[in-house]
C-alpha cells in the first residue's frame, strides 16, 4: 500500500512539472499515452529497473482507474506498454545439496517427529516437484500412500505424481511419529500444536540449514521444485511429461528448464573442452 501511494504521488509531481499545470482529479481523466511514456522514462532514467518498472505502471493504472470510479466515470487508460521483464532462470540445487539440506533442517529440529515432518516435507518437494503451498494444502485423505498422490495446484487444478520410494518412505516414518491423528481433511503436515503447518516455518528451517551447510541463498524451497524438473530434464524426460508433473497450465512455462539445461551444458564444454 505504501508503495502503491508513493507511486500516485511521483505521477502527480511529475505531471505537475511535464504539463506545467497542476494536476487534480479532474486532470488524471484526460492524460494521454505520452504523458505515461514520459513518467516511465523519467523512472527509468533514475535507475528503475524493467521488474520494478512494471510494477510502477501496475501502481499508475490502479490509481488512474481509482480517479475515474470515484467521478463515477468508465476508466478510459491510455494504451502504454509497460517493460517487458527479463526471464531469469531458475537455479537448480545438485542432488546431494538438496538432499543434504533436508537432512539438516530434519537435523537441527527440536524433537523427533518435527524432524521426521521436515524433512518429508523438503524431499516431497524435490521428490515431487510440488510447490510449497501445494504440500501444505495436503490432507490426511492422502493415506494409506499409494504410488502416486493427487495434488490441487494453481485454479484447483489437479494432478497426479509419482512417489518415489524415498518419499514414500518418509512421509510413513513422520505419520508414524506424528503426536496428532492425521484423518479426514486434516492437514497432513501439521505444527507443532497439531494446527495447520505455517509455509514461513519451513522457510525458515530451510534457511537455517543452507547456512549452516554453506549453500547459495538461491537454494529456497521452491528452488527444490526447480531442481525436481532440471534434474528430470537432464535424465531424458520429455516435455509434455514434466509440464504434467509440475502442473503446467502452459507448455510454455515449462521450456524455461530447456535453457536450464542448455545452460549446464554450455558450462560443462566450457570447463572440459580443450579449445573453449
């Protein structure tokens, strides 16, 4: 909110000075795609970078509409193109950092079954490829585990996965140790007073770990899902197969992994080969 306020008033004082008039209300009905285009370059021109120009001309078209629902008028908003943002690749984790820093955070937990949870957790998500809302968003309706779950993810969106024998495996051990009964539509990973499992706690687990093992801040828990598809894609795995296992609306969304791979490979000739 106070970004978003900050924005209205930078748009204001600029117009002020671009138009050489004083903006009111009334004034914000009538701005043109120039005047959109000059703010955004005044920004740019003060350091702002692509992603965070985009947001800025978010904040200008949230208060532009404002202005014209509260003269209980139609938003009319100049057509202006905010920057587009640079596609940035996901870091992979290798498999023994990830499953090292599940190991850690299950480590440096301050009882058996939390351990047990945590670390079903992070392999679930490097395992599975789920996201970390999705674990949460997970019931107890799940057991007996089979061979496969079905996860809802983004729009409701279901799909099924595969457990591996490693997940499979801990998961079982955490039931196990669970203190609270796990039936029905309870969470499946619940806290420590057997409530739903806040996300930020397994954030900050994972935090913990990677610091005391040395690893990049890249490796997030979302960075597990990353390197879920990375390391898939380096096995031979087509496509449309991870676009289904990570929940892909588009096929699009799942090519950046092809640049992934690219990259890794690129990196490998440069470091082997003789003339690189």
């Amino acid at each position: 909110m106070r970004a978003y306020v900050a924005t209205a008033h930078r748009l204001i004082a600029f117009l002020g000075k671009h138009r050489g008039e004083e903006i009111g209300r009334f004034a914000l009905l009538n701005l043109h795609a120039s005047d959109l285009r000059a703010f955004l370059a005044d920004r740019r021109g003060q350091g702002l970078g692509a992603s965070s120009a985009a947001r800025e001309m978010s904040a200008v078209r949230a208060f532009l509409t404002y202005a014209a629902e509260a003269q209980g008028t139609t938003p009319q908003l100049p057509r202006t193109r905010a920057p587009k943002r640079p596609r940035t690749l996901p870091r992979p984790a290798s498999p023994d950092d990830a499953i090292a820093l599940a190991e850690e955070a299950a480590a440096a937990a301050p009882n058996d079954w939390i351990g047990a949870r945590d670390l079903a957790i992070l392999l679930l998500l490097y395992g599975a490829g789920l996201r970390v809302a999705e674990a949460m968003s997970l019931t107890a309706r799940v057991l007996p585990l089979g061979q496969a779950m079905r996860v809802t993810g983004k729009r409701e969106k279901t799909r099924i996965v595969p457990l591996v024998p490693a997940v499979k495996e801990a998961i079982t051990a955490y039931v196990a140790l669970c203190p609270y009964p796990l039936a029905g539509d309870t969470p499946l990973f619940v806290g420590a007073k057997g409530g739903p499992l806040n996300p930020d706690l397994v954030r900050r687990a994972v935090r913990s770990a990677r610091e005391r093992l040395g690893l990049p801040d890249s490796l997030t828990p979302h960075a597990l899902r990353h390197s879920f598809a990375t390391h898939l894609l380096a096995r031979g795995a087509d496509l449309r197969s991870l676009q289904e296992l990570l929940g892909h609306a588009s096929l699009s969304s799942t090519q950046i992994y092809t640049d992934v791979d690219a990259a890794r490979l690129l990196d490998v000739y440069r470091h082997a080969h003789p003339r690189a």
